[in-house]
C-alpha cells in the first residue's frame, strides 16, 4: 500500500463533534484506506486495506 496521502480528500465522521477534538479522519483511496489524527495532521497517516476497513466498520456499528 502506497503512503502517498498527497491529493487525498480527507474527511471526518459525521458524528464528530463540532468542537473538533479526540477525531480521526479518513481518505479513500483505490487500494486502502488511510487514516490520521485530525488534531495532528503532520503526523504520518496509517493504511489498512478496503476489505479490512469494511469489517471494521461493521464492527463499530453493531456497538
């Protein structure tokens, strides 16, 4: 997986609240998907697969 974040169209959860604090965001891209600290952009991105985020997110909202 590339860790190329250039170029990426970073977006938040919806239910992220509006004060901007403890968030993560999200890029999608072909191949993964990357994620980083909303708080602290500079810091490196990590990827995980599309299949892999899937379950994940089902996961998350079977909670």
């Amino acid at each position: 997986m590339s860790s190329d974040t250039t170029g990426l169209a970073w977006f938040k959860s919806s239910y992220s609240g509006s004060q901007g604090d403890s968030c993560v965001e999200i890029a999608i891209a072909e191949q993964a998907v990357h994620v980083r600290d909303s708080k602290d952009v500079s810091r490196p991105a990590f990827a995980v697969g599309r299949e892999a985020w899937s379950r994940f997110a089902g996961f998350v909202a079977d909670v």
